[in-house]
C-alpha cells in the first residue's frame, strides 16, 4: 500500500507540474500579440565586408514580436521621462547671447522668423509653470539641456546670470521629486566659436565653431564649470546631443547651423566632438568622482534594413549602421572608428592618438540612444549622383543609401515629418543590435517621438490618437527587446513641449502639450495637454509597472539549487531563461504544495497510516 501511495504522489506531482507549465507558457504567449504584422521577417547582417570582428546581427532571436501595448509591463525601476532641449523652449530671455543657430535662423529664414524663434516657448520665463505642469502629470525624469552661451564668454569667464537661472529650474524640478538627466550641448554653438580671434568677422559668416580644434578645449573649460555649479544631485548627464545630426546637417549639407558644406570637415567635427567628449567625461571621472553622476553621449540611429534578401543589400545595411551608428558608437566602445568607414572614407577620416584612443574608449557610462525610425538600404555603387539619394541619403563620398520606400511598399506609415517612418520594430532590432555589438550595455532610449500636423482646430489637435499609438507600440517594441535580454533602463519621449523644431521653427509639433503660438504678443504660448500626455502619464505614474515578485515561500530549499530552474527555462527562449526561471520557481513550489495536498488525500482514502511518506518533499 505504501508502494502504490508513493506512484500517485509522484503521479499527481508530474501531472500538475505539466499542467502548470502548459499554463505558464500560455499566459506567456498571450503576452506577446504581433502588433506590426507586416514587418518584414528578420535577416540577418552579416559582417562587415572590411573583415572587422562582430557581426550586425540584426535579430539573432528570430522573428520579432512586439509587445501589444496594453500588455507591456515594465519593471519598477523603469525611468520614464519627458526631453526637451534649450534652443527649442527657452527662448532668449535673460539677455541670452547668441548662438550659431540665431545667426543661421536669421540668415537663412530672415529676421521676423528669427525673431520668433528667439522666444522659444518662454520656458525662460515660464518654467516655474511648465515644472509644475510636469509634476502634475507624474513626471518623473527631465531630460534638458543647457544652453553653453547663457552659461559662457569667449574670454572664459563664467555667467552668473545663466548659472543662477538653471540654480533655480534644477531648485524647482528638485521640489517636485523629478530628476534633471542634463545634456551639455544639443546643438547652440556660442556664436563666439565661430571666429578666430573670438570676436564676430566683418561678413558674419561662420568660419568654423566645431571644426575648429580650440573647441575640444573650450567644450571642456564649459564643462568643468557647469559640474562645479550645478554638478550636485545631478545623477545623468549626457555631453553632446546627436553628433552625427550636426555633422552631417550642419557641417555637411548646410541645412542646419552653422550652414557649411563639405565631406571632409564634417568628419574633422565629429573628431572634435568624440575628442571634447572624452575630455569632458575624463575631467569628471577625476575631479567630480564624488558627484556620483553617469556620463554618455546621445547618439542618434535609424534602424537600416536591408532592401531585399541580397548579400549586397546586406552588406550595405551593415555598411549603414556602422555609419549610423557605428560612427561615434564604435569609437567610444572600441577606442577607433567602424573598419568600414576607414576603409571607404581613406584619408577623409581623421586618425586618432593612442592617447586619445584610450581617452575615448569606455567614455560611456550607458548607452544614450535617440530612435525615431527606420529606412531600408540598397546597394547603390559609388558615386551616387545627389538625385539619386533617398530620404536621409548621403552626400559623397557615402555610397549608403537610405530608402524610406522599398520597391513594393513605404517601411511605416509617414508623420508630419517625412524622413520620420513610424517603425516601432525597428526600435526593437536597433536595441538588440547594440546589446549584440556593443557587449550588452545598460541602455537609456533619450529621445523618441513623433509629429503630427496641426488638425482644424485645438481641440481636434489636442486629441492625437496617432502619437498614443507611437507610444504604445515603440514602448512594446523596447519591452520585447529587453525579454530578450536588452538592457533597457529608461525611456524618454520627445517632446514633453511642442517647440521650435530647428529650420522648422513651430511648424512641427512632437509635443506631448501643445503650445499656442497664435494671437497677440502677450497672449500667446498658452499650453494645452493633449491626449497623449494623460495616456503617457500612466507609464510615468507606475500604471504599467510589473507587479513585485511574490516571496519565495520559506520551505528550506536554497536558492542556488537551480537545476528545476533551468529545466522550466528550456520551456521558454534561451535569453528569456532568467526570467522564466523566477516565475517557474514560483510555479514549481506551488506545484509541490499541490502535490503533496494531493498525495496526502489520496493515501488517506487507501492507506489509514498517514504519517509514513511526511518525507515525501
Ligand atoms: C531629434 O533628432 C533632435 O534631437 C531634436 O532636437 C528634434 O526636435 C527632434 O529630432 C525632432 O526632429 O532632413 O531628411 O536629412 C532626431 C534625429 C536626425 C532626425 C536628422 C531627422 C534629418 C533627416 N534627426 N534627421 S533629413
């Protein structure tokens, strides 16, 4: 009898133990609902054509899912935030001196438009009101940059009235409980570095601000100032926004500040910046160690897939996201540009010093990434004549190719901006990308967002559905990407503020809160929330946070045995493993509970000696 009580303890064990893990994965898969359906099936990158080491896979976990909105939970250590930038929302208030981009607003789209721009959305004046408005809606994390004119003189010396004005915004967002994540520079060059001798040349014209090498100098003479004063209780900073934006816009096509055109001194600028950064990062590992703040630099990528199943598009893809990427993430990880652009750029593209390689490699402290879309690549051989170049395409002597059209359909549906794509599974394939190239580091998605053109009226405006899409299926797509391992530890949307968006000025509204720039002088720049502010304030506010994790029940079996763990691990993906394993430890002391409850009942109706099998667990 004894005998017989024993197969149905280990019967009823084996059975509810299956039962369980069949549920357990059900519930698993009903997490997970395809909300991109048309993506294309991953394909994999293979290694760059120069023969460097690691390969661009795209997706090494196969098909991508994305997490259906309603069901993303992320963990409650999870940042989200809101990101604005200086030029775009302060305006010119406390006598703020010029930077390249006025002199470029004003020289390209004349004075009464330049003017406008000056002012911003008066965060200047306003930011009491926009803190509060904040905090109101559960914001936590504020990502903003500093504006390097307000805060610095061409001989050096410091403005006390720009330092007490961020004294005073940093004092509010403190009294809020919202954590300031700071960027240096996003993009106002003080208009000063533009000139040798540091004073304005008689024509104006802009003769080098970033290409010039005194600025990895003065960039670092800013920075220790600003850590100085402000660097207390500021926990993230970043230290250039985008450099390949301004490379590429501002130094290479001309259409951004400060408005120069030339191949080989965007290149020259995005050396200067690699160098001011490390420079930068460098002094406040030594002289503000005690601060306690985390360093990166923001770097911008659109996700490149490959046009088509060719080794060629392949190969181009690749090419792409070294140049996309790889341009200033390579450096910062590895200590040296992507072999790819070495060998296609030659001569082009600047050499570092030892020591400046060891000053650049490990600058990072995370990985700051701004994401907003994705293109496809084709093969397109060198020369490319400008008439050919997509959407994002390159000047000479790039031979990438960015598409935002395959031959049979558009990549995602297009926003108010056309280069902006709305792609949310390229946002998954781009962290997983990093985690696989750059050797799984922790990652801060900075900046994502979308535009959405102005409807009939405010009202219509104020409810954008569109925008509470973007932000439930980009925010699936980053919660896919960390089940599969990413490391992704925070999230910010761009923008909390509509605002004056570059050589676009307040045309395009990324904004989460619109901005009225109608009406007469003194009545305008009301802000409105939209919809899209409440539906993001859940995330903020912890409505999407996972629940805390049941304590394991106290049965005397140490942790460290794990072997049930990995055996309920192999039920599920290799990379989902961990967290499997601690749901299906849960499950499994459940399913000895019921077990022995079941063994107990049974052995009682056929065996009137109940104490004999106590040590069955
Ligand atoms: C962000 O960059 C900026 O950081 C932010 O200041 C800005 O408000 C936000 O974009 C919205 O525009 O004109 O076809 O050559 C995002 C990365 C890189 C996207 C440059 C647009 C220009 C495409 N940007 N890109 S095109």
């Amino acid at each position: 009898m004894r005998r017989r009580g024993r197969e149905i303890d280990r019967a009823s064990f084996g059975a509810v133990l299956v039962a369980s893990l069949a549920l357990l994965a059900t519930a698993r898969a009903s997490d997970e609902a395809t909300l991109a359906t048309e993506h294309p099936k991953s394909r994999a990158i293979p290694s760059r054509v120069s023969g460097a080491s690691t390969s661009a896979s795209a997706d090494p976990h196969g098909a991508v899912t994305v997490l259906k909105a309603s069901n993303a939970r992320f963990p409650a250590s999870f940042a989200f935030g809101v990101a604005t930038s200086a030029w775009q929302i302060e305006g010119a208030g406390g006598k703020r001196p010029e930077s390249t981009w006025d002199a470029f607003a004003a020289a390209t789209l004349g004075r009464d438009a330049a003017a406008e721009m000056r002012r911003g959305i008066e965060f200047y004046e306003r930011y009491e009101d926009d803190v509060k408005m904040m905090s109101e809606a559960g914001v936590k994390n504020f990502k903003m940059s500093l504006s390097w004119p307000r805060l610095m003189r061409a001989d050096g010396t410091k403005r006390e009235e720009g330092f007490k004005f961020y004294e005073r915004v940093l004092g509010a967002l403190r009294k809020s409980g919202i954590e300031p994540h700071i960027t240096l520079f996003h993009w106002d060059t003080p208009i000063w570095l533009c000139f040798a001798n540091r004073t304005r040349s008689s024509n104006g014209v802009c003769e080098g601000a970033w290409a010039r090498d005194e600025v990895v100098e003065a960039f670092e003479t800013y920075a220790d100032a600003v850590f100085e004063r402000l660097g207390k209780g500021v926990k993230y900073w970043t230290t250039i926004s985008e450099p390949k934006t301004i490379c590429e816009l501002g130094y290479g096509a001309g259409m951004h500040a400060p408005g120069r055109r030339g191949v080989e001194e965007q290149l020259k600028v995005g050396h200067n910046m690699l160098l001011a950064h490390a420079r930068a990062v460098a002094l406040y590992r030594k002289k503000y160690a005690d601060l306690g703040g985390k360093l990166s630099l923001n770097l911008n990528s659109a996700w490149a897939e490959p046009a088509s199943d060719s080794m060629d598009d392949a190969t181009a893809a690749a090419n792409a996201m070294d140049e996309e990427l790889g341009w200033f993430a390579d450096p910062v990880f590895t200590g040296d540009y992507p072999r790819s652009m070495r060998s296609r750029l030659g001569y082009f593209l600047p050499q570092f010093t030892e020591e400046q390689k060891a000053q650049i490699k490990g600058s990072v402290d995370f990985f700051a990434l701004n994401h907003y879309t994705s293109y496809y690549v084709k093969h397109v051989p060198a020369p490319v004549a400008a008439s050919q170049l997509g959407i994002g395409g390159k000047p000479q002597p790039w031979e990438i190719t960015l598409f935002a059209e395959s031959s049979k359909e558009p990549i995602g549906k297009e926003a108010q901006s056309n280069w902006l794509r709305v792609v949310p599974w390229g946002l998954e394939k781009i962290l997983l990308h990093i985690k696989e190239k750059y050797d799984d580091p922790e990652i801060i998605i900075t900046e994502n967002g979308v535009d959405i053109a102005e409807k009939g009226d405010i009202a219509e405006t104020l409810d954008d559905s569109e925008r509470v899409q973007f932000i439930d299926a980009y925010l699936g797509a980053a919660r896919s990407a960390m089940r599969k391992g990413a490391k992704v530890i925070g999230y910010f949307y761009w923008s909390m503020f509509d605002n004056i968006e570059w050589v676009d000025g307040a045309s395009k509204r990324f904004g989460l809160v619109y901005i009225d720039y109608s009406g007469k002088y003194g009545q305008k720049m009301k802000r409105y929330p939209k919809k899209s502010l409440e539906h993001y304030s859940a995330y903020m506010r912890g409505e999407h946070a996972e629940e805390p994790e049941e304590p394991e029940p106290a049965l005397g079996v140490a942790r460290e045995n794990n072997a049930m763990d990995d055996m309920i691990a192999s039920f599920g993906k290799r990379s989902d493993g961990e967290a499997l394993a601690m749901r299906g430890l849960g499950v499994t002391f459940a399913c000895v509970f019921i077990a022995a409850a079941l063994a107990k009942r049974v052995r009682i109706d056929i065996d009137d000696t109940p104490n004999e099998h106590s040590g069955l667990v």
